[in-house]
C-alpha cells in the first residue's frame, strides 16, 4: 500500500480566534483544518489577577 497523500493545508499555518468552547464554529474550524493537514498551534492562555 501506498503513504496516504498529504491533505490541501500540509505545512501551512493559521490562527483561529473566538474558541469559546468546543462546540463554537471557530473550534470546528480549527479541527477541520487539522484534519487537512495544517500545523496545530496550541497557544497558552496567561491570566494576570
């Protein structure tokens, strides 16, 4: 068998603002981008009290 070959989005980056919470349609975005390939980026969340 063959490799799979890499989806549309392989080596591409994006941001995808406004995840409230995992039902937005951000979050869906964000996970059908993964699914076609682009790099996830995990960013950190720093609240200062």
């Amino acid at each position: 068998m063959s490799a799979p070959l890499p989806g549309p989005l392989a080596g591409k980056r994006g941001l995808v603002v406004g995840i409230a919470n995992d039902d937005s349609i951000a979050a869906g975005c964000a996970r059908a981008f993964s699914a076609a390939g682009a790099t996830r980026i995990q960013p950190r969340l720093v609240v200062e009290s």
